[in-house]
C-alpha cells in the first residue's frame, strides 16, 4: 500500500494570489486587452482558477471574458485502463471559432491532459489561437507542450506528487509536494 508525506509548502494562499494577479497581467498584455480572450478551465481545479483570472481581469481591464469548464474525460489517452470515468459535463455557452482562448488548469507534468483538452476544445470550434494557463509547471514532459502562463514553476522527482489545492473545491488554497512511499520500504 502506498503512503504519502507532506514533504513541502510550496505556495500558500498570499503567493497563489499573486502568481494569479501576475498570470492575469501576462494574458492582458500577450492579447493587447481582454477584448476577444475567454478562458476554459480543466474540470476539475482549472475551473476556480480560471474564475479567479477572470476576476483579476476584470478588475484590470474592466471586461469580463468569459468563463467555460472542459471535460476531458472521454479524450484522455489513458481512457482504456480507467473502468468508469467520472463524467463532468463541458459547459462552454459562448462559441470559441475566433477566440483567443486561455486553456487553464492545476499543473503541468506531462502534457497528456493538455494534449486531451486540445482534443476537446477543437471538436468544439476553431479559435484563433490557444493559450496555456497552469498554476505549477513541474517539468517531466512526455509530449512537446508548454505553458504560456505559469504561477510557479516546481522542479520534481516522479516519486512525488505536486497538489494544487483551491476553494471552494478544497478547505483552502496552497501548493505542495507529497512524497509517495511504499509501506514497509525502506526509504
């Protein structure tokens, strides 16, 4: 059976306030404004963090973007060795052909979720261009993709396990690494 020990905080809720006012900054000045931009956030933690960017634009720029949630569930390649995925459902009201689209989620490791939410966001339209939102980026690529935006980037070892937590989903915000153990190894 596996354990897990907390092994650091990384970011707490003052230093994730921050890289979000930052990465809401980046997106304004990458876009020449808000005009245009929308943001879709990765079921699950992409969705309050993207709902957060939108507010630090909005109180920069005085424009709303839209906010969508991406399921991927159905696109991801790992599929065939899950039983029975939990199904969310993809709620983007607002068409994305044109749109300067911010994809945004948790973190970044391999690229594979990225890699599926492309998928997903291009049986829905034809945006003008995609733009990559993550909170941590933490290296260890398997598929050539990059974060336009990242709040921090968290250099890991693959035992570990880097959790973003957001409220309302989790009790409060803050960044960490776990370390994963066997028990009864000797570690």
């Amino acid at each position: 059976m596996e354990q897990a020990t907390l092994k650091a905080q990384i970011m707490d809720a003052a230093a994730m306030e921050r890289a979000m006012t930052r990465i809401a900054h980046e997106i304004i000045e990458r876009n020449e404004g808000a005009q245009g931009v929308v943001l879709v956030g990765v079921l699950r933690r992409g969705v309050p963090i993207a709902e957060r960017l939108a507010a630090k634009i909005t109180e920069i720029e005085g424009v709303r973007p839209p906010i969508g949630k991406l399921d991927i569930s159905f696109y991801r390649d790992d599929y065939a060795r899950q039983i029975m995925p939990v199904l969310h459902a993809t709620d983007i009201m607002f068409p994305i052909d044109g749109a300067d689209v911010v994809l945004v989620d948790d973190v970044l490791y391999t690229g594979r979720t990225v890699r599926a939410a492309l998928d997903a966001l291009m049986d829905l339209g034809r945006p003008k261009t995609v733009q990559l939102a993550v909170m941590v980026d933490r290296g260890h690529r398997e598929l050539p993709i990059r974060a336009d935006y990242v709040g921090k980037n968290v250099p890991s070892s693959h035992t570990e396990d880097v959790r973003v937590s957001v409220t309302p989903l989790d009790e409060r915000d803050a960044v960490e690494i776990w370390e994963s153990k066997q028990e009864g190894s000797a570690q």
